[in-house]
C-alpha cells in the first residue's frame, strides 16, 4: 500500500490564509521537486519556514516550486502567493547567501595575504604540509575596512574566494581556493576557527550509481527506449518504485555508462528531484498514477531530472563528507562546488562513472562510506563508463 513509504509527499488539498497557502500532504514513494530558485529559509510576520520539495501546479497564484514547512509544525506545507504582502507581516529571507569572486594573492615569508570586500585577511600557512596531511589549522588575522599599505611580494597570483553571509549581513564563512590549497575561516560569535585545507574530500568528477541494465533495442529512437524502460519498471511491482533512463545518442556530450542506453529500476527512499543533464530521465511507476490530485507531470518522463535521498544547500566540501559519515544510513555524498550544495544517499552502488569531460565541466566531489551492517564496502565498487567527447 501507499502507506508503506512514508519519506515522499503529495499535495491533496488547500487552505486558504492571509498570508500563505497551507498544503496537505499524504505519504507516498513520489519525489517533488527541490526548487533551486526559491529561498531556503523564510521568516513571514516573525513566524520561521523552511522549504521542502513540494509542487504547486495546481495553485498560481504561489511561487512556482515554493513550498515550505512551518518550523514548528513538522509535515505542514505552505505556498507563498507572489503578489503584494501585508505591511505588518513583513517578509525575510533568512537563508544565508554565498558568492565568488577573484582576488589578488600576495605570499611573503611564509605568510599569505589577501583582500576581500572591507577586509584585509593575513594567513601565516607555515611549513609546508606533510604528505599525508589533508587539514592542517592555521592563524588567520582579519584587518577592518581601511587597507593596508602592500609589502614586497616574494609571489603574486589570483584565486577564488567563496564568502557565505547570514541574513543579517554578517559574515559566516570564507574559503579561498588556490592553485595549491584552500584556506577556510569559520567566523563564530567566539574565536573564529581558521584550516588549511590542503586536500577536498571526495573524487573530482565522479558518481556513484547503482546498476542498470542495456536497452534491449539500441538502435530505437528515444520514445521507444523510454517506454522499454517504463515497461520494465511496472513489470517488477514488488521492487521497482521509480526508474532512470540513460540515453545514448552519440560519443558527443553524452554521459553514458557503457557506450548504450541504460534502465535503472529503482525503490530506495528519497527526497527530492534535481536537475541533471538532458540525457537522463525519471520517471515513476505507473501504479501511482491512480492517485487523487498526483500532477499530470508526473505521469510522463522528466527530462534532466534524478532523485536523491537527502539535498541540502550552502555546506562546504567537509560538511558534506561529515554529513556522510555522521548519518548511519549513508553511503555515498556528492558536493557541488559551484553552489556548495551536498547530496546524501542510502542505497548500495555498484560502479563509479567518470564524468570530468563533460562539457560544461560539472565540478563534483563524490565520496563513499563503507557500511559494513549491509555488507557493502567502496573498494567492491567498479570504474565504468563515463562522458564521451568535450
């Protein structure tokens, strides 16, 4: 029965507020889209939200994508309409924001210095890291607003430096990402903590995936692979919930895991929906489609879409890999440095595919954790596939 996954949510009904559209959710195996395009954390007329995937088709007049969760008020769902709001319910978004810009680096006696806005930063790295050092904690000093005459350089070089300030306008985080190191300052009420990040957790450009198997007719065009892979999913009631699709086309562009067009059936819990890349689909399996009020989207494949167990926003590259390994249930993470967001999963994999020449690089860091209570280990998982072409 439907009952038996409670980790997924539909929207069955709505009630109508002032300020907030409150949505009704019943258990299900149905993922709903994480919308990357709304704010994470809200505060309506002093009350907290947080957003959780959710789907609002069938109410325009919210924000496309934005459903959330009264803090206090665990499994409640709200829309926001994005028409005019009462000035006595003022409206915050209290999620923290990070952006990225290029700075000048100055190194001198062992010293690293550089500029960001109203702030001069002087880091003394010291002597060189050991081989098998991945942190190393340094000290850091951060100079106010007026700058600082330059000194001497022994070398000069640009880097990227990544800022996350809170909703009140302070400055939580800094990581500058050089050639040779990052350097992460974490600004606490107390003594802010300074590291040398000289390795990132996790493989560059790789995904763990779980198996799947060819398309029986390679040489079909897609409507009839994707209903190969549709078919395949009702058929196996008892473990497949929701399937993949990998279509290959060409050796251009395409990530695929063995030069052929792959189904992967599915049942492990998860979350929320993401964008991937526009030669994987999803889709659910067709005994769900008799539910009341399920969105007529679902009903049919979703391009460039893929579900994950647990999604969170704005973490750094270690906080992803600490997630992983503070949560018994997981057993892969993935960290995506442009908009610092980790995905978690439970499920078991059993290949690892290469994806540093797709074009636009993605810029991933994957990692895996053994979980012995499962008998699964990371070295049993395989090097396949990849992307072909630039």
């Amino acid at each position: 029965s439907i009952s038996e996954w409670p980790q997924l949510s539909r929207m069955v009904q709505l009630y109508s507020l002032t300020l907030a559209c409150l949505v009704g959710f019943a258990a299900t195996q149905i993922p709903a889209l994480f919308s990357e395009k709304c704010c994470a954390k809200k505060n309506v007329g002093g009350v907290d939200y947080t957003q959780v995937p959710g789907d609002t088709t069938d109410f325009p007049t919210c924000k496309p994508g934005c459903v959330y969760e009264l803090d206090n008020e665990p499994g409640s769902r709200y829309c926001f309409s994005t028409g005019d709001i009462n000035t006595d319910k003022p409206v915050m978004c209290t999620e923290s924001t990070s952006s990225s810009q290029v700075v000048n680096v100055t190194r001198k006696n062992g010293k690293l210095t550089f500029e960001s806005p109203g702030l001069s930063h002087s880091c003394d790295i010291g002597s060189p890291p050991t081989e098998n050092e991945k942190f190393k904690e340094i000290t850091c000093t951060h100079i106010g607003s007026e700058r600082q005459a330059p000194e001497t350089a022994e070398s000069a070089e640009t880097a990227t430096l990544i800022s996350s300030m809170s909703s009140t306008g302070s400055l939580e985080w800094i990581s500058l990402h050089t050639d040779d190191e990052w350097i992460h300052c974490i600004f606490s009420p107390g003594r802010p903590s300074h590291y040398l990040i000289l390795k990132l957790e996790g493989e560059k450009n790789v995904l763990y995936v779980e198996g799947a198997s060819p398309i029986q007719n390679q040489d079909a065009d897609l409507k009839t692979q994707l209903s190969e892979c549709s078919k395949a999913c009702d058929k196996d009631t008892r473990k497949c919930n929701w399937w993949t699709f990998s279509y290959h086309q060409d050796r251009t562009n395409s990530r695929n895991h063995d030069d052929q067009s792959e189904c992967g059936l599915r049942a492990y819990e998860n979350c929320c929906l993401i964008e991937t890349n526009n030669d994987q689909w999803y889709g659910i399996a067709s005994k769900y489609f008799s539910i009341p009020g399920l969105p007529l989207k679902l009903k049919q494949p979703m391009q460039g879409k893929t579900a994950v167990w647990k999604l969170f926003k704005n973490v750094s590259n270690f906080k992803c890999y600490e997630m992983c390994q503070n949560d018994s249930d997981c057993t892969t993470w993935t960290w995506e440095s442009d908009q610092h967001k980790c995905s978690l999963n439970n499920y078991k994999p059993t290949r690892k595919i290469p994806i540093e020449y797709a074009s636009p690089t993605p810029n991933l860091y994957s990692g895996c954790k053994d979980r012995p209570d499962i008998g699964f280990y990371c070295n049993d998982v395989k090097t396949v596939g990849g992307y072909q072409g630039l």
